[in-house]
C-alpha cells in the first residue's frame, strides 16, 4: 500500500531516474536541513554507486515529468466541453479527466493518491495527456494561459455550426439540434439562451453558449473580434431586420395589389367573354325563328 512519505520520494522513483533495478536502491531517507525554501533532502544508496544526496526538486520534477511521458501512449476524446474520456489502448483502459480553472481532475488512483497524499494535487498521466490534447505541456501554464475559458469557448464555437438557426423576429432565433430546440435573444453586449442562466458581471466570453455562437454564424459575426463585433453592430442588427421586414411588407403588398389586379382584370374578361357568347347565342336564336316562319 502507498504511504504518504514514498509516495514522491520513493525507492522505484530512484530506480527510474538512475535507470537500475529498484532492488539496487538499498536505503533512501530523508534528512532535514535548515534552509529557507527547502525543508529537507534525500539521502540515498545504490548498490554499487557512491551514497548521494538528491534535493526534494529532483524528485517533484520527475514526479511530473514521469506521468508526462507515460500520457504519450494515451489517445484522448472529449466527451463534453470541460470533460474528456482518455484511454489506454494496449492496456484497454478508459478513466475519465476533467478540466477546470486550475486543475484537471481525474478518476485514475494516482489522481486519487496525489488529493489524498500532495497538498495541492497536481497532474496524473491522464491529465497529461489532455494537457497535450489542448496543445499545451504544463499546467503551470494551463492556469496562466486561462486555457480552460479558452477551451470551452472553442468547443462552443466549433459545435455551433453544427445548429440550424431561425429568426422569429428582430430580437429572437430559435435554434435546433440533433433533438432539442432552443430560443436564443438578442441583447447590446450578450445573447441569452433558454440553455442556461446568465451573470451579466462575468467576462463577455461566459455570456455565450453553443447557441449563441450559432446565432452570432448565423448574423455573419466570425473570427476572434466576433462578440466584439456583435457588440458594436447590435444597433444595426435591429434596424436592418426592421428596415428588411418594412420592405418584405410593402413587397407582400405589391404582389397581393398585383394579384387582386389580375384577377380583377380575369373577371372582366370572363365578362366580356361570357356577354359575347350570350350576344352569339341570341342572333343564333333569332335566325333560328326567322327560318322557321319562312317554312
């Protein structure tokens, strides 16, 4: 069983970073020392080496750089925008990674471990591998880079053109997938969705879902300055549709004046042509009686 003082600082992590049997590591302690920062190194014996002392860096740093280099083997696929199923082929294992503002979570026992055991968990293998999915290596930098907010809004806008969007009216759209509808509303600095709750105080980027990047495709709003360009144009946006609608009414109407007008102009003819007919048919009656007197 894993305790918590070889957990990081272990005779099997010795034995991998000297590249030897971990029957060869024959003692590892840990000895204190009084220095600022660092709060004690390892002593450590290999059968036929010299006895050295590695600082506790060493071994964080293989710690991660070990469970790095064990994610390559790893094929990831992402389940939902902030959850990715990653799997060992050869192995025909699957555990299931989540991302989050400053941590990737896992359901791997390692993970488990370094929750129970770390201060602060860092990465498992998993994590490492969709670490690497995200094109990045450190979850240093995963943090800093604001990757998670990053990652879902490329989700969202990638999943977006797969919706079919319809305008109801200047302000609504009703957007459809595979088998759900929903209703998306325009408003100066955000959409709002049935989909979910909005916080108007969080950053522009929150404020829209799947849908509403549908719907800003749809408006022809793409690139990175789209919600900036939404934000900018939603004047527009209106008076257009109004300006369309004004004009898709007086079209409508002309094209009902037309038809009432031809059909107005078809009756007349049927008219005429039915009084011309009856003239016909009297003048036939009238030669018809003036033959019959002559006989």
């Amino acid at each position: 069983m894993i305790q918590s003082e070889d957990y990081i600082y272990s005779k099997s992590a010795v034995a991998r970073m000297l590249n030897v049997a971990q029957s060869a590591v024959t003692r590892l302690e840990k000895w204190p020392i009084n220095r600022p920062f660092d709060c004690s190194i390892i002593f450590v014996i290999v059968k036929g080496k010299r006895p050295r002392f590695w600082k506790k860096f060493d071994f964080l740093f293989h710690f991660a750089d070990w469970r790095r280099s064990q994610s390559k083997e790893l094929v990831v696929d992402r389940l939902m925008p902030n959850v990715f199923a990653v799997i060992n082929e050869k192995k025909k294992s699957k555990y299931i990674a989540t991302i989050r503002p400053d941590s990737i979570t896992c359901n791997c026992e390692d993970y488990k471990n370094q929750v129970k055991f770390l201060a602060k968990a860092g990465v498992c293998k998993h994590g490492y591998a969709v670490l690497k999915n995200l094109g990045i290596s450190k979850l240093s930098e995963y943090i800093k880079g604001n990757i998670y907010q990053q990652t879902l809004d490329n989700y969202k806008k990638q999943n977006a053109f797969k919706l079919t969007v319809m305008r109801t009216d200047a302000y609504s759209f009703a957007v459809q997938g595979s088998s759900t509808i929903h209703y998306c509303d325009l408003h100066p600095s955000i959409i709002k969705c049935s989909c979910t709750k909005y916080d108007t105080k969080k950053p522009n980027s929150e404020q829209f879902c799947t849908h509403g990047y549908a719907v800003l495709n749809y408006l022809g709003f793409t690139g990175n300055q789209q919600i900036k360009d939404y934000c900018l144009g939603f004047d527009w946006i209106v008076d257009d549709y109004n300006a369309e609608e004004e004009e898709f009414k007086r079209l409508n109407q002309a094209i009902e004046d037309e038809a009432e007008e031809t059909d107005r102009l078809a009756a007349e003819r049927e008219a005429i042509a039915a009084a011309q007919l009856a003239e016909e048919q009297d003048a036939k009656d009238c030669l018809f009686t003036a033959q019959s007197w002559s006989l």
